[in-house]
C-alpha cells in the first residue's frame, strides 16, 4: 500500500528480516516464508524500481526456491519458481501464476 519507494523500503526490509528469521526456524514443509519473501521482495523493487533492478534479484530467490523445491517438491513451490525464473529471463510478471502482491 505504500505509495513511495522510501515508504516501501522500509516495510520492505522488515518483511525481509521476519521472513528469513520464520524461513530459517521453521519446518522443511512450510513454503510460505520462502514463497512470500521472493513473490513479495521482487513484486514490491519491479513496482518501485523498475524491471531491471527487480530482476537483479530474481537469481537468488530462484536459486533459494529451486533448493526449497527439491527438499519438498509442492505445487506452491513448483509456481513460485516458474513465476520467478520466466520473470527472470523474460521481464515477465505472470499473474496467471498466482496473485501479484502488489
């Protein structure tokens, strides 16, 4: 709901620092925080700061949700990567693959 980058930012590093604190402690099974984190993170930097900058990070959150992906195959996780890896490589963001955050 911000409607400024420096609003955002904030919010932005404190949802990051919750999400990985809850990714880091909680069971293998439990895809939310890895799921939510990467959709959010990249949706919330494509809004405020361009493509470019948004697929700048795409790698790593494609990276963390293929190795979360084969620890607990899911289809929740099966989306999250195809949403993160054809953004990544096309600039696309497929809403088809489930709801935009932003």
């Amino acid at each position: 709901m911000a409607s400024s980058w420096d609003e955002a930012e904030v919010l932005l590093v404190e949802a990051i620092d919750t999400l990985r604190t809850l990714n880091g402690t909680s069971d293998v099974e439990d895809t939310y925080p890895i799921v939510t984190l990467s959709e959010g993170h990249i949706s919330i930097v494509r809004k405020f700061r361009g493509v470019e900058a948004a697929q700048e990070i795409t790698q790593q959150y494609a990276n963390e949700l293929f190795v979360a992906h084969k620890k607990h195959p899911n289809n929740r996780l099966e989306t999250a990567v195809q949403k993160v890896v054809t953004f990544g490589t096309s600039g696309v963001w497929n809403k088809s693959y489930g709801p935009d955050i932003v």
